[in-house]
C-alpha cells in the first residue's frame, strides 16, 4: 500500500468522523461534500474511474444540494427564524 | 424497553453476529489483491467481441445490460415518487419569486458571479456531453454524464436566480427526457427481437475499437440512459427547489420579487 493511499485513507477516516461530529446541520451538508470529495480521489487514486466519476456528480454536487434546499426549505417554512441548530 | 435491556440485546445480537462476521472478514481476499478471473476474462474477451475499450460499459449496457434496464426503471420509479410526494402538498401552480427566511437579506448576484456562471455552465455542459458520448471509449459514461449535465443547469440558479432558473429549466421537457429515455434503453431491448435475435442483443454494427462510433447498440443504450438521467436528476433538483418556492396566498407580508 503506497503511502498516498494511506494518506486518502487517514483523510476518508477524518472526514466521515467530521460528518457525525459537526452538528450543525449547515455546516454538516459541507462536510459530507468534503467526504465526498475525498472519496472521489480515493477511488481515484484505486484506478476506478468510473465509480468516482458518479461520486463527484452525486455525492459532492447532487447530495448537498437536495440536503441544502431540504434544510432551506424547512427553515423558512417555520413562522420564526430560530437558530435552527439542533434538529438532526 | 429500557436502556440496558436493549443494551443487552445489541450485545446478545453482536456476539451471535461476531463468528459470521469474523469468518467473512478472514475469508476477504487481501487489500490490493486482484480479483483475476472474472477481470482478466473481460479484458479478453470484450474488444474483440464488441470492439469497446471501456470494460465498464461494457459489461453495464450489453454484458449485463438487463440489470442497467432494471436500475434505469428503479430511477424512474424513484423520480416519480419524489415528484408525487412533493408536488402533491405544494400542487403545479407558480409564483415567480422564491420563499426567504424573515430576516435575512437577499442580496442580488454580483456581476462576477453571472460571469463565472455563464462559463463555468457552459464548459460543464459540455463535458457532460464529452462523458456522454465518449460512454464506449473513456471512463465515464451516460449515468455520470447524465448528472454532470444536470448539475450544469444548476449553475443557471446560481447565475440567473430562481426566476432565470424557473424561465430555463421546464418541467414537461425533462419528463420528456426521463420516460423518453427509458423507453429508448426498453426498446433497444425489444427492437432485436424483431430481427430474430435475443433481447438487448447487439445487432448493430461494431464500428472501429476505440473510435467514438464502437459499440453498436451500446451506443443507443447509452443515449437512452443519459436522456434519462439528465431529465431525472434535473427533475429531481427542480422539485427540491420548488420547495422553496414562495406561497401563492397573501399571508407572507413585506416580500417583492426576488
């Protein structure tokens, strides 16, 4: 295992421990596209180029978008604009 | 139940787990270990039996070309449900300006941000349409094409605005797009049998290894699926930011168009 594999690997490791870590669900949906985009170069880097085509599209542009208009579109649903951290 | 008896539970689930995870664990093939047979076959056999240079597609559109069927008629399903379900709380009616949450302002998009919008969309589109037709010769092809295309239009939101975005993207057209799509991958299916051949056989000419035209029928399937997953996920962007959108009724005072 060449060590820019263990690099991507210690990166997945951080960043999906990130995802369950922040809890503010704004911050969140960044820090699954980053997760996102680590894995993209992680399959990369294991010579599927295919599969990490379909993560860069779906899980760094398509997923955080529909989870940010989904948290968008609950908060300016609510009559008063709380701070909104803590549902998630 | 409390929570120590379901703690219990999932250590009396965990440890009737442990032998058959542990003995799937030590029956993995090493980390980098090749997986040779099925791989080695492929590379093979497939150029010279289908003159196609990614094995991916491949196996996707003709080897296994039945399973793409069934996963392009599951996104098809997955498409008209998320619809259903949303629009049939909001409804198909339209009001040109987006919800806002109250105190917050809206500031409109700089003139930089038009600008790199208006490049930056075109240059993806045209890298879709680069993974798209490029399905049989590089990675890539009308699945990730299909959503590259899609998130190109959602630069037209960034640069535009809702109301730019609403005047571009309609809502007919990419239904269009979707159960076109679909229907295409189903007759490529169907169409061979017509001339005697087996289901999604590939009766179309072979074309040059490593051209763009390579692939025969391949091809088709791969418009098929790029139409509708450039439609689908479109749809899909469309109706989750219509759920922005704001109330047709009077009772959100102090909004003017967005």
């Amino acid at each position: 295992m060449s060590a820019l594999l263990a690099v991507l690997f210690l990166l997945t490791a951080a960043s999906g421990t990130a995802v369950v870590l922040v809890r503010d669900p704004g911050r969140q949906i960044f820090a699954i596209a980053a997760n996102g985009l680590v894995l993209t170069l992680l399959f990369t880097a294991l010579q599927a180029p295919d599969v990490a085509l379909s993560e860069l599209a779906v899980g760094v542009a398509a997923v955080p978008l529909l989870f940010l208009v989904a948290l968008m579109a609950v908060r300016a649903g609510r009559p008063e604009a709380g701070s909104g951290g803590d549902e998630a | 139940m409390s929570p120590r008896a379901r703690l219990a539970l999932l250590a009396a689930a965990g440890l009737a787990l442990l032998p058959g995870a542990a003995a799937t664990l030590g029956g993995l093939p090493a980390f980098g270990s090749r997986i040779a047979e099925y791989g080695a076959r492929i590379n093979a056999l497939v150029p010279g039996e289908r003159h196609v240079a990614n094995m991916v597609s491949a196996i996707n559109f003709d080897l296994r070309g039945l399973d793409t069927l069934g996963e392009e008629f599951m996104l098809l399903a997955a498409i008209t449900g998320t619809v259903v379900l949303l629009r049939g709380r909001r409804g198909e009616g339209m009001t040109d300006r987006a919800m806002r949450r109250p105190g917050r302002a809206v500031r409109p998009q700089t003139e930089a941000v038009v600008l790199a919008c208006r490049v930056a969309g075109v240059l993806t589109a045209l890298f879709g349409l680069y993974v798209v037709l490029h399905a049989t010769v590089t990675p890539g092809g009308g699945f990730q094409g299909g959503v590259i295309l899609a998130s190109a239009t959602l630069l037209v939101y960034l640069g535009e605005g809702y109301v730019g975005w609403r005047d571009a993207v309609r809502s007919h057209w990419l239904d269009a797009m979707e159960g076109g799509g679909a229907l295409l991958f189903a007759l490529c299916g169907l169409v061979p049998m017509l001339v005697g051949a087996a289901f999604l056989q590939n009766v179309l000419p072979l074309g040059t290894f490593r051209d763009l035209f390579s692939g025969g029928l391949m091809l088709v399937e791969n418009l098929g699926v790029a139409l509708a997953v450039t439609g689908g996920f479109t749809q899909l962007f469309l109706e989750f930011m219509e759920e922005t959108r704001a109330a047709d009724g009077p009772e959100e005072p102090g909004e003017d168009s967005a």
